[in-house]
C-alpha cells in the first residue's frame, strides 16, 4: 500500500512539475509570438534530468496523441472530402508523394537502412496543423488564401494517419523484401473496410441519442470512452492507436455533433497534447542533435524544395494561380505535430535508429517553425516577383483555367457528362491501383522468378533478368496506356462543359481553349499519378530508373500542354483585336464599353469588362507589373484602348495613362474585384505588391 502511495506520488509530483514548467514556457513563447508547441519542447528539455518516472509520462503522452488524433477526425467528413478532393486531395498526393520519396532518397544519401529511409520519408512529408493555423490567424491572410491552406491541411492530416498505420507495421517488423507489405496493406484495408461499416451502424446514431440527454459530462465521458476503446481495438489489431483514434472521431463526426463534440474535448486534449510534447522534448539529445547538423540542413532543404514545388505546381493545375500557388507552399513549410508522431514511432522501435531520427526532426521543426511568420508576410512580394517571370503565354493559360474553372464549379446540372467524368476518375485509379501492384510484385519476386526461368530455361542469370525486366514492361504498357487514355478522355469531357460550344462556328472558336484544357487535365492526372508510384514504390524499385521513366513522360505531356498554350496565347491574341476595335469604336469616352456580347463571339475567354482610367485614379502612372493585377484578381489585361490605337496582349512593362480603356477577361467576382481596385477611391496600399 505504501509503495503505491509512493508511486502515486511521484506520478503526481513529475505530472506537476512537467504542468508547471510547460504553462511558464507556453506564455513566454506566446509574448514572443512564437509557436507554442515549440516552448512544449523547450519545456521538454528542461525537466528531463528533473523527471524521476519517464515511462509513466510517456504512458500519459500517449493520451494525447489519441486525443488530438481523435479531435481531427472529428473535423473530418464524407461531404468535406468529395467537395475538396478536386482541389486540395491532389494537391496533397503530389506534395506528399513528393516528399515521401525526396525524403527517402535524403535519408539514403546520409547512409541509412531501408526502414529508417521510410520513416525519413514520413516526417518531412506532413505540417503543423497547430503552426500553420496560428500564423494564417496571426498574419489575416486573404479567404482565398486560407481556404485553400486549410483544406491541404485537412488532407494532409489523412494521409499522416495512413503514413502512421504504415509505419507502425514497419517499426513491428513488417519485410521490405517480401510479400509482407502486399499482405499488410490487404489487412489493413479489411480493419479499415470493417470498422467504418460497422461503425457507422452504431456509432452516429448513439452519438446523437448521447448527445440528446442534454448532459455535458455524459457526452464527454462517452467520447472519451468511444476514442480509447477504438484505439485499443488498433493496437489488438497491430496498428498504432492513433488510426483507431482518428476512425472514432471522423464516425462520431457522422453524427452531425462534431462542432459541440470538438468543443467539449478541446481541454483536455490541449492538456496531455502538452505532455505529448514535453515528452518529445524529454527525448532529445542536445548532443546528438549537434552531431546531426549536415542532416537537419539537408532535410530543411527537402522540406523547404519538397513543398514549394509540390504544392506550387500542385496548386497551379487545379487552378489556384501562380500568385496564390506560391504563397500556399511557402505558408505550409513548418513541420509539427505527426512528424513527432512518426519519429517517436522510430524511436521506441527496436533497430531503427530512432534515437538520432527524432533530434533531427525537432530541429528541422524548429527552423521551418521559426521562418514561418516572416515566409508568410513576404510570400505576397516573393509570389509576385516569381508570377512576373512566369512565361506570357503561361499567365494567359491561367486566366482562362481560372475561368474555365469557375464555369464548371457554378454549373448545377447532372446528367452523362459529369457520369463520364466519375467513370473515368474510377477507371484511371483502378490503372493506377494495378499498375502500382504489378510494378512492387515485380520487384519483390524479380530473384525468385529469374532463378527458376534460368533453371528451367538453361539461360544464364542476366539473361533471365532482362527477360523478367522486359515481360514486367510489357505487363505495364497496358495500364499506362490506359492512364493516358482516359485522363485524355476525361480532359476532353471536362473541356466539354467548360466551354461549351453551341454551333460548329463556335466550336472552331472553342478549339485552342479546349486542347489546352485537355492537356493540362492530362498533365495534373499523371504527375499525381507518377508522384504517388515513385513514393509507392520506392523501397522497392531503383530510384533512378523509375524517376527516368516518370519524367519522361511527363515531358511528353508537358511538350503536349506547352504548344496547346501557344495556341492559347494566339486565340487570345486575336480576340484582343477584336476587343480593341470594339472600345475604338465607341462615342463617349465618359462611359466604360459594354462588352457583354464578346463572350458569345469569344468563347473560352471567360466574361469580359472594361474600364477606364480617370483623373485621379491611382494606376495611372503604374505599370501592369507593379499592380499585380492578375494575382490579385485572377483577372488579366487582354487589350488596351488609347488614343492613336491601342495595345494588343500588353507585357507587364506596359505603363498604364490617364484615358486608357482597359479590356480585361476573368471570373464575375474577379472583375469586380478589379473594378473597385482601379477606381479612383482605391489605396495605392491594395495595389502595389
């Protein structure tokens, strides 16, 4: 009885002082403005000598990865990943299957086994939901901005937890060099398949009906129930527990209570999420941490290259812009809460090298943390000047993708065209999926199989090799095809209703638009598909034959896009003398042109305004460049009216004068955007970037 009084005491003494100190330190970091999860592990450090129970504070850190786990999937639902999965879901398979694979292939310059290369692979792939958050609030990024921000995070968020069920079946032993990974991921899809139909069964419907007593204590009590019991069924099952966390909060938020839900856990998960990262802090080793220098360097790069050209073009194909592109991977660099999670995964796994993984990731954390605030109020200046050297005939594609874009996201009606589009989606992942199985089978059985060809055959070994290796590219041909086949056909249905072509007249019209719609479906379909293979298959094939085969075709398409946007470029072109004899023509110079009939004649270039600069107005003087017009408003200037003629396709040195009739195409809301930005009422403030 005494020894369990002593225990308890201890228990309590250790949880007080890391309570304490985390509390001194969460408000000095937040005086700072710095991120708190930082001064978690300050705080980590400092009472690491000071704590006599480290098991029993690493039990209760525990607690709050299921925690935190849990709350995000609370935030999780069917209907918010259908609507962003267009947008944000591919963002996220380009970023993090780059990551991934830049990741491993860094951790292998440094030397490292296979199984450590994948955990290297996994931390610098996801980032600081806490971090981002704060300084998006901190910074009042622009709604366009941040939703975009967020809803990557939402998605990033599921893909860490399927790198942390992934992992923790590595970290158990689960081959590399064996069929165990294709039978690993058949299970884990059956615990998955199961659990989400059994559990929305039962669990939505009970959530409400607990939810209805009217009790915050009761609902509290069954959440937390609910979470760990769902978390333990994981870890039975050899999965971590936070993939049963994460599975009880994205059913309970099928209940239509994830807001009050989220409301009543957020205390105390915020409590052992701090213990979580104390404990973290207790792990590193200052010494080793300076030893591993060159390493936090080139994994500061990998994060730093890894996220700005994943999400930059990831965001460009699905038609952020290249101004909102930029700002997006540059405000999502800090890495954070699963990056933890993953590294203390490696180091409490036996034979991983854990202990020298996690001070790494610690570090990177916090340079990547740090530089957070001021890459994102610079990340307007550094877009601009990176949208400004963006080719012409690119910053015309982008417009018009933008507008294309918005035509299809306002269109209401359902019928073949979007069924066509839902069939195609599911066929090219069923090629993807394939090809993808029949690559990774051909690695793990290459030995085996050349073995008994040669036996049977008589051939000699590196005869049967290059048999192996040529009968795996024939199998593969077929599903690659396929890939570009239908993403060709799914470019050409989406094409169809985005410019839309009611005559054979208008469709000659509509043909530069839709070639280069076409081929930027194709582009964005396979770099997500050949990103996602090169992470997928990475432990098993040669990283640089298979990289060779990815960029090889993806240089054929981007051959294939770039001549479609010439041709872009020229419509465009064409249209703007159109526009310009139209605002020549007009008798009073007081009045903006209406321009509402050139949509009808110019279909593909989206709606159209004019406007004209007067007296006072605060452009006059500027040049197109230093508005930065187009990564405001997504708008772009096609034409311009003055006296003595007018300019055709105006290049950014264009200087704008007092009288100009300015022709611009884009979205609805983008031209009023700009409308209210080159009046005369405008600040030079919302101009200049």
């Amino acid at each position: 009885m005494l020894a369990e009084l002593a225990l308890s005491s201890g228990l309590i003494e250790d949880l007080a002082l890391v309570l304490c100190v985390a509390a001194l330190v969460s408000v000095l970091f937040q005086k700072l403005r710095m991120p708190v999860v930082l001064g978690y592990l300050l705080a980590g450090l400092l009472v690491a000598p000071l704590v006599g129970d480290m098991e029993t504070v690493r039990s209760l850190s525990e607690v709050g990865v299921t925690l935190l786990v849990f709350s995000i999937g609370l935030d999780f639902s069917l209907r918010k990943l259908i609507k962003l999965a267009p947008t944000a879901g591919l963002i996220v398979l380009i970023e993090v299957g780059l990551l991934v694979w830049l990741g491993y292939l860094a951790a292998g310059a440094l030397g490292w086994s296979p199984r450590e290369r994948m955990f290297a692979g996994g931390v610098v792939a996801i980032s600081s939901t806490m971090v981002v958050a704060k300084v998006l609030a901190e910074k009042r990024v622009d709604k366009r901005l941040s939703e975009l921000v967020m809803g990557i995070l939402v998605f990033e968020d599921l893909a860490a937890i399927v790198l942390v069920a992934v992992l923790t079946a590595v970290a158990g032993g689960v081959g590399l060099s064996s069929g165990d990974m294709l039978v690993g991921a058949v299970e884990l899809a059956a615990f998955l398949g199961v659990c989400v139909v059994a559990g929305l069964a039962f669990v939505p419907r009970f959530v409400r009906s607990v939810t209805a007593l009217g009790r915050k204590e009761t609902t509290l009590v069954t959440c937390l129930g609910l979470c760990f019991a769902l978390a333990i069924l994981a870890r039975q099952a050899g999965y971590s527990m936070a993939l049963g966390a994460f599975l009880a909060g994205a059913l309970a938020a099928e209940s239509g209570e994830e807001k009050h839900l989220e409301r009543l856990i957020e205390p105390v998960r915020d409590m052992f999420a701090a213990v979580f990262f104390v404990s973290i802090g207790m792990l590193i080793d200052l010494g080793a941490a300076r030893e591993e220098w060159p390493a936090v360097l080139l994994f500061t790069g990998v994060v730093f290259v890894g996220k700005f050209c994943g999400i930059s073009v990831g965001a460009f194909l699905t038609g952020s812009g290249v101004h909102t592109a930029v700002r997006a991977s540059l405000a999502l660099v800090p890495l954070g809460e699963f990056s933890f999670i993953i590294a203390s995964i490696a180091a409490t796994a036996p034979g991983l090298g854990g202990s020298k993984l996690l001070p790494i990731v610690v570090m990177v954390a916090l340079l990547t943390s740090s530089i957070a605030p001021l890459l994102v109020s610079k990340s307007s200046s550094i877009a601009s000047r990176i949208d400004r050297r963006v080719p012409r005939r690119m910053q015309t594609f982008e417009t018009f993708y933008r507008t294309w874009l918005d035509d299809l996201g306002r269109s209401r009606h359902s019928g073949s065209p979007w069924g066509s589009v839902r069939t195609l989606v599911g066929w090219i992942l069923v090629d993807t999926a394939a090809l993808g199985i029949l690559l990774v089978s051909a690695a793990i059985f290459q030995d085996d199989v050349c073995v008994e060809v040669a036996r049977i055959t008589g051939f000699a070994m590196a005869t049967a090799q290059l048999a192996f290796v040529g009968g795996a590219a024939a199998l593969s041909t077929p599903f690659l095809l396929g890939i570009l086949r239908c993403s060709r056909r799914l470019g050409a249905a989406i094409a169809e209703r985005a410019v839309p072509a009611a005559s054979e007249a208008r469709r000659e019209l509509a043909a530069p638009p839709r070639r280069a719609l076409v081929a930027c479906v194709q582009l964005l379909v396979f770099t997500a598909v050949g990103v996602t293979l090169l992470a997928l298959t990475h432990p098993f094939l040669p990283s640089l034959p298979t990289f060779g085969a990815v960029v090889a075709v993806l240089g054929v398409l981007a051959i294939v896009f770039w001549r479609s946007a010439t041709d872009l470029q020229g419509h465009v072109s064409a249209g703007a003398h159109v526009l310009v004899e139209v605002l020549k023509s007009h008798d009073d110079p007081r009045e903006d042109v209406s321009l509402d009939g050139m949509q009808a004649l110019l279909p593909g270039m989206g709606s159209f305004a004019s406007l004209r600069i007067d007296d006072g107005s605060p452009v006059a003087g500027r040049t197109l460049d230093q508005l930065g017009l187009r990564g405001l408003t997504g708008c772009a200037v096609v034409a311009i009216a003055r006296h003595g003629g007018g300019v055709i396709a105006p290049r950014g040195r264009e200087q704008l004068a007092v009288g100009d009739v300015l022709a611009l195409a884009g979205t609805p809301e983008g031209l009023e955007v700009a409308r209210r930005l080159l009046s005369p009422a405008a600040r030079e403030s919302e101009l200049l970037v």
